[in-house]
C-alpha cells in the first residue's frame, strides 16, 4: 500500500501547495494560475499529462506496471466569488476565497499521485486517472471536462471513479453512503404579469407585487403538503423583484429561488406542482405567471457495491473509529454527480475543523469564516490513493 512513511517531505510539500492555492483563488472555468502550479507539482512523476480545451483542467495518468483496468479520482479547483474573512496569514486578499475547501481537495489529489507514482507503481495492476476539474461551483466543469474525454483518458473507460470534499466537523473523520449522498439542484424564477397603474388606485390595476408575495409562502406550505418528508424538496426563496417607484404598481414582479431535490422523480414532480400552483395564484389575482426551471446539476448517488468498497478500504487503512456511515444525504450539490451518472463510483467527505474550533459551532462550506485543517491533507492524499490501488488489486483478482 502507498504510504507516508519514507516520505517526511510529503505532508509538508502539500501544506505549502495548499496555502499558495488559498492564498491565490480563481473563479470558475478559467484559472491559469491554479493549473500552472497543479502542472509543476506534477512535474518528474512520470504522468501522461494533458489540459482542458474548452477550460483549465489538467487531467494525468499514471500506467501502473502490471496490466488492468483504470481508476479515476477527481479533484475541484475552482474558488468563490467570497471576500475572505478568516484572518489567515495565507489568506486571499483578491476579492475570491476558496471557502469549498477545493484548495484541500487539490493539493489532496497531488499527494495520491505522488504517493501512487512513488511507492506503487510497478505493483498497480491498470492504470489511475487524476481529474483536476476547474468550474465547480455553479458552472459545470465536470461536464467540460468529460466533453474532452477525461473518462476515457487512459484509452479506455475508467471502471470506478472515487472523489472526496471536505467539511467541518472533527478532523480526520471520513463518512459516505451507499445510494444518495447529494442533492441535485436546479434555479426557479417566476414571473407574475399583471398590469400596473398608479400607486393610489390599485383597483385600476392587475397588482403582480402581492401575487408574487402570497407565492412565496405558498411554496413553502406545497413542499411540506405534497412531497414525502422521506424523499425531502427544499425551495429557498431567495430573490423579490418589483417595481422601482414607491408609487407605481409594476406590470411585473418575480422570484428567484434555490431548488433541492434527492429523487429524480421528486424533480419531475416538483416542475408540476410549482407550474399548477403559480397559475392558481396568478389567476386569484388576475395575472398571468411565467415559471422557468434551469436545471443545474443532478442528484449524486454512490454506487451501493463502490461505496461499500470505499468504507471498506479506508477503513483498513484508518480504523472502524474514522470512517463512519452517513445517515442522510447533504442537501449540498456537486457536479461529481455527472461522473457517477457514467461510471459507477462513491464520493467521500473527510472533516477537517481545526481542533482549537467547536465543529458543532463551526463555520460552514460557503462561509467566508470557514477553516479547514490542512493537517488532513496526509490522510487526504492516503485515503484517495487507498482507494484506487484498492480498486485496482480488487478488479486484479476477479
């Protein structure tokens, strides 16, 4: 198995190449900055190296020794459009944050290959594809990135894909779940068109303004009225639109909204019950409701067999105490989700709260006063090359 030891330089090597990512964030598809050092912390491995068409991802593979199949393992690059507020010596002061831990998750990425490429090669029975994936965070880079071929990079298609994410709680502990493990996602506006008049005479005019109001907890009552509280839906209001005088009723008013889902059919669902419910409030007020959907990325669902497999692994590694059982999905989302859609898979979580840091009270994924351990990124690097060689000797003695 790779292993830390006879490698002191690594733990180290990997910090520093963190803090230089979270010192230096990149938003979205395009980071130049990021895959040039992503580039030379994998320079002299010996990895089949290529870079996105379409974005700046870097995609690399190792050929192990012995003949077999290929393993992927995915890392996210990209930061938030966050000002940071940790007060960090190596914080980002560019107006981005890496505040989604991705900085962890690459630096991690670089460690299993190091790992990999040092202590297995000539024993690893096929071959392990290392996806470095730009774009994450709302812009589907996982799509770009198997547009270019990443599932395929090794000349074949990869028969299990493994990738992990960080999140507060006590650091060192890893959880996953067979089935479900996130939501998928989508963005609800609605529009209520109406016909607008003077501020003084509402009774001369289609007021959109209360219709869009009465709609907005009107939503929340159907989600709790018409979906399973076992299959959840989540329907965030985030968004009022009207008009832009005091005294002018608007000819239109809108929402926007955050959607989550766990099912397929709940999403399918939900599209109906939204359109029925919004024509019913438009009606009552007499306007006319305009609903789009944009659906953004689907619902995660590890493969029950590759997450077992994953439990099963780390734990061999790290102990029954760290690699525990998830009992709910996250209602977070992940474009993972469209590897897991191609090839079967698990994703991971790996708390990493600082230890003089409350996990209970902790700040989360998102926030702009989230801290992450960068002590975990040893077991980070180990866990991800665990994983693949596992994977790889498994599919050898089948």
């Amino acid at each position: 198995m790779p292993s830390l030891v006879g490698d002191p330089a690594l733990l180290p090597d990997l910090v520093a190449l963190r803090r230089r990512l979270h010192r230096d964030p990149e938003v979205g598809l395009q980071l130049p900055r990021t895959q040039a050092l992503v580039l030379d912390a994998l320079a002299g491995l010996g990895l089949e190296i290529s870079t996105g068409s379409t974005c700046s991802s870097v995609t690399a593979v190792l050929r192990g020794g012995r003949p077999g199949p290929t393993v992927l393992l995915r890392a996210d690059m990209d930061a938030l459009p966050v000002a940071e507020a940790t007060g960090l010596e190596y914080a980002s002061t560019n107006g981005a944050m890496h505040a989604c831990g991705h900085d962890l998750h690459t630096a991690g990425l670089v460690g299993a290959a190091r790992l990999l490429a040092a202590a297995a090669r000539e024993d690893l029975p096929g071959n392990v594809v290392f996806m470095f994936q730009p774009g994450e965070e709302g812009v589907d880079g996982a799509a770009h990135m198997i547009a270019d071929g990443v599932l395929d990079a090794s000349g074949e298609r990869a028969i299990a894909a493994y990738g992990a994410h960080v999140i507060p709680g006590p650091a060192g502990r890893f959880s996953t779940r067979a089935g479900t493990m996130m939501a998928g996602t989508a963005d609800l506006r609605i529009t209520m068109h109406g016909a607008g008049g003077h501020g003084s005479q509402p009774h001369t005019a289609a007021d959109p303004v209360p219709a869009v109001a009465e709609l907005v907890t009107a939503l929340q009552v159907m989600v709790t009225r018409r979906f399973s509280v076992f299959d959840p839906v989540v329907v965030t209001v985030t968004q009022l639109r009207g008009g832009d005088a005091v005294n002018v009723i608007p000819d239109a008013a809108s929402l926007g909204a955050s959607v989550r889902t766990l099912s397929r059919e709940s999403d399918e669902r939900l599209r109906v019950e939204v359109a029925r419910l919004a024509d019913g409030v438009a009606a009552a007020h007499g306007c006319r409701a305009e609903v789009v959907f944009e659906a953004d990325y689907p619902v995660l669902v590890n493969d029950g067999a590759e997450a077992d497999r994953a439990a099963a692994a780390l734990t061999s590694v790290f102990g029954a105490e760290r690699v525990v059982d998830r009992n709910e999905p996250l209602m977070a989302s992940e474009d993972f989700s469209r590897v897991l859609l191609e090839v079967p898979g698990a994703f991971v979580f790996l708390a990493a709260t600082p230890p003089d840091v409350d996990p209970v009270t902790a700040a989360w994924n998102h926030s702009a006063k989230v801290l992450f351990d960068d002590s975990v990124l040893g077991d980070l690097a180990l866990g991800l090359a665990t994983l693949a060689s596992e994977r790889l000797a498994l599919a050898a003695s089948s």
